[in-house]
C-alpha cells in the first residue's frame, strides 16, 4: 500500500499549549520558501536547484539538480551597434 505523499499541512507543528509553529525555508533575500519549493540556489560559486525540505524536524535545502533552470530568451540576431549609426540621422 503507498503512503500519501507529504504536503505542507504535515510541516506546521502543534506544541501541547496549542501555538503553531509554521516550517519554511527561506532564501538569501529572506523571503519565505514552503516546503516541497524548489528555487535555484548559488552557494560557493556553484548554481544548482534546490529544494525546500524537512530534516529531523528542521527545514533545509536539499540539491535536486545540478545547474539551474533559466527562463532567458537566447538571441538569434546579434545585438545592434549604437556607433554603427550615421551621426547625420
């Protein structure tokens, strides 16, 4: 029988007097990261994807892959030279 995969209801503990206390991982610009996120991550020089996840009760980054996924567009024509314009126009 398998087990349901884990979701980030299971990450909030609960202290016997009843305060929540929310699990996450954040990112250099301490902006807040749910378990199971996976962001792109540059330590030591090195760039690699990341993923938020739970450790002996303890959020951390766990390397998922090496190399990180880019969104940027590749030109197909080489940029435009600004000196290459007639001063005259």
């Amino acid at each position: 029988m398998a087990l349901p995969a884990p979701t980030a209801a299971f990450a909030d503990a609960t202290y016997p007097n009843g305060k929540t206390v929310d699990c996450y991982c954040t990112d250099r610009s301490h902006n807040r990261i749910e378990l199971g996120e996976t962001i792109c991550l540059q330590v030591d020089g090195r760039m690699f994807m990341a993923q938020c996840q739970m450790s002996l009760n303890v959020p951390m980054w766990r390397e998922v892959q090496e190399g990180c996924l880019s969104s940027s567009l590749q030109r197909s024509e080489p940029p435009l030279d600004p000196l290459a314009i007639h001063p005259k126009i």
